[in-house]
C-alpha cells in the first residue's frame, strides 16, 4: 500500500458505509443506529488503480474520561497520527452541527492534512450542506454518497497527490495464517490480541460485549506473517435480542468459516460451559483447526484439577477431533502466549498435511486385512482404491463397490486409524465415499 487513509466524523455520518465502499466488500457492519463502530478496522482500499489502506473508526465524541467513548476516540486518535490523509465525513442532509465544528477545528490544527467529504449528496440532497460546509475551514468540499458510490471520481482526484512516487510492487512472499480469536463475551479476546502485538489496538474494559466488529490486523510471529482477527462474544441464540449483535454475531461466524485455525478462548473460572461446546461444535463443522485456551489461569488455585476436567470434557464433548491442543494462558499478564502461537502453528501443520497416494492405498490394505467391512444383502463390500482429494482440512475419497452399504461405524474405525497412523490428531477429517464406473454398463 502506497499510503494510508483515516476515515473520521461523528457518529452516524457514514464512515462504515464509505470504508464497505473503498474496501470493495461488507467488512465493517453497518446500521442506523449510532455508534455501532467501536475498534478502528482496516482494509485494502481501492479506487480505479489507485491502492491504499484505509482505516474506519469510531464516531468521535467530546468525552476525555476513562468511559467507553473516550477510549473509542483515543483509538481515533491514533488512527489519525497512522494516517498519511484524514477524511472528514460531514452528513450533508443533516447540516453543519456543532460536533462538526468542534471536530474541524481539532483535525485542522494537527498534522495530518484534512479533506472534508460532504456524504449523502445523492440526487439534489444535500446541496445546502455542502454549502454549508465552507464555514469549517478545510477547503472545498468533496460531495459523495457512499451508499450509491457517487463522488469517488472526486475523491480519486482529491486522494492521487498522497500516492508515493516511488511505489514499487514488493514480493507477495508466504501467505499468512488467518487466525480467528473467538469465544464468549468478556472471556479477554481483544487483551489477548493487544498482548500479542505489543499495543492498545483494539478497545477493552470490564464491560461485556465491546467489541462489535469481527477486526483483521497483520502480523508477524517470528517471521512466520499471520492476520489475527479478534471477533465478537458469542452468546447462546435465545439471548441475543438487539438487531446489532445479531449482527455482530453473523460477522464473527463469517471469521470463523474463514479462518484456518480458529483459538477458543475460555474463561478458566468457568469453562466449557454449553456455549463454549457450541462454538467449538462450529468450527469443526466448517472444517476449521481448533486451539483450546484457558485464559485467565493464574487466577485458579486447584490448576492440575481443573485441567485434567478440562481435557476430559474435551473428549466427551468432542470425540470426532480427540487430540485437540489445549494451552492454558494469561493473556493480561502474557504468560504461556509462545505456547499458544507455537501450538497454532503446529496443528496449521497438521491441518495442512497431504499423504501420498501409494502410502494411503497401502494402508488401506492393512485396515482391510484387519477389520473387512461388514456383508452387505449377503455379499461383502469392496474397497478398492483411496486418494486425499484436498488438504485443510484433509478430506479423502475411498472408491467402493456400495457407497449406500458402508455403515458409519466402519467409516469411524477408517477415520481413527487415519488419525493414529498418519499422525492426523485434533483436526476435523471428511471421509468420502465414491462409486467406481463399471465399463460394462450399457453394453450389450
């Protein structure tokens, strides 16, 4: 990326809907409800072939305590001193208000150079705001809607001169790791990913429910790159009633759906609880790795106790991925965080694993040999050749004489001997079945 853009305004002027707009897809969820943004959220911005990183934060408002609000502006506060180019958004319909002043004249006097964007122009709204708009002292403003894509042809213009000159296309080099933080409200997600980069990057506190936004940051964890994304809590259905942890709630299973290793972190003081098992049921489903950790360890006493309750659970509760890593961590005091990140790494490994045609086909002669599937109306089911068909997670086709005849108990017993001869523990596998072509069918 050659630059960087903050998106800035007050609440509720559109600064989600223009970050979804430049970003080329919904990342940032978007209401009309005031101050849904909370964390500032980047993304590869676009427009025509001019790239840049652009940042969406949260509405600023005038509060300097140690409220929720004032830790949402001060996270504004760096974004803007991050950014090469501030845009200012104003609601156009709406008018000038006193925030807007209030804010224009904060953003003049620092740095960062200031363009003032007049949102919601569509059609002939809004002419009066834009008019209106001189009176902040940031030049001409640039009319735009975000919600139908108006003005980005303005904003192209606006935005070309903060392109380097000497931008060069650098080597692509490994992709990172998407790794999901998920798990239910206030068990220390956003402390987590804080600890691990090294800053206050993402909004915390005593109350439940902060984080809103599924958040993407880049990282790297000796050399290896990985993009951690902190999610929000998820609490049972039956409990969410408001429209936008609905939202929130979708936007965090969307992370996990494309996450490759998905870190359930739990509460030491009470884990495993239903939702937890839920969450966990989930990821597996889609095929994710699974990282179990126990945050907040250093507040429990009967450690060994509450371990080995732990890991049995585990096994209950999860039979189809035995193995599952299990860190125990605290992510406020980072203790056990190279633990956690080395068991990631290591179960990415396995998750990722292919095995050579010839060794499966050969140990399926061996499992053959030990146990034959079970007689079908009379006659016994062939297994004649196997291949993995893809990795992450590693999935397997097996070609049988009878798909509909093999019982799911035998597809267990192949599963296990998998997971125990290939080394193949704590991930989800899918075992396919496929019936083989006969080349006599429809000769005469």
């Amino acid at each position: 990326m050659t630059f960087t853009v903050a998106i800035i305004g007050r609440p509720n002027v559109g600064k989600s809907t223009l970050f979804n707009r430049l970003v080329g897809k919904r990342l940032a969820l978007v209401d009309d409800t005031p101050g849904v943004t909370r964390d500032r959220r980047e993304g590869a911005g676009r427009i025509g072939d001019l790239f840049f990183q652009v940042i969406d934060t949260a509405g600023l408002e005038e509060v300097f305590d140690d409220s929720l609000e004032a830790r949402m502006r001060r996270q504004t506060e760096q974004a803007i001193a991050d950014a090469d180019v501030a845009l200012l958004l104003i609601d156009a319909r709406a008018g000038i208000t006193p925030l807007d002043e209030h804010f224009a004249n904060w953003a003049r006097r620092g740095p960062t150079p200031v363009v003032l964007l007049a949102n919601k122009c569509e059609g002939m709204s809004g002419r009066q705001g834009v008019y209106d708009s001189y009176s902040l002292g940031l030049g001409d403003p640039v009319a735009i809607s975000a919600e139908h894509g108006e003005g980005l042809g303005s904003l192209f213009e606006v935005l070309l001169p903060f392109q380097s000159s000497d931008d060069e296309d650098g080597e692509a080099g490994d992709r990172p790791l998407q790794l999901a933080i998920v798990g239910r409200p206030n068990v220390g997600k956003s402390t987590l990913v804080n600890k691990l980069i090294g800053e206050d990057r993402l909004l915390t506190g005593p109350e439940a429910g902060i984080t809103r936004d599924s958040i993407a940051l880049d990282w790297q964890y000796k050399g290896r790159p990985l993009k951690l994304v902190d999610t929000a809590g998820l609490r049972r259905r039956a409990r969410i009633s408001e429209k936008i942890e609905k939202l929130s709630t979708a936007d965090t299973m969307r992370s996990i759906r494309f996450a490759q290793v998905v870190v359930l972190l739990l509460d030491a003081a009470d884990m495993l609880e239903k939702q937890d098992l839920t969450i966990a049921r989930q990821t597996i489903e889609e095929g994710r790795a699974l990282v179990v950790a126990a945050n907040k360890w250093d507040m429990i006493s009967e450690r060994e106790a509450a371990l080995r309750l732990l890991n049995d659970r585990l096994e209950t509760s999860l039979p189809q991925v035995r193995g599952v890593p299990v860190v125990t961590m605290s992510a406020l005091n980072g203790s056990n965080l190279d633990k956690l990140l080395n068991a990631v790494f290591s179960i990415y490994d396995i998750w990722d694993t292919r095995i050579e045609t010839s060794k499966l086909n050969e140990w399926l002669g061996y499992m053959l040999e030990a146990h034959p599937p079970p007689l079908a109306s009379g006659r016994r089911v062939r297994l004649r050749y196997m291949t993995q068909i893809k990795s992450r997670p590693p999935t397997f086709a097996i070609w049988t004489s009878r798909p509909d005849a093999v019982p799911e108990s035998y597809l267990r017993y192949l599963s296990n001997g998998l997971r125990d001869d290939f080394g193949l523990v704590g991930i989800p596998l899918r075992l396919l079945l496929r019936k083989g072509r006969n080349p006599y069918a429809g000769r005469k």
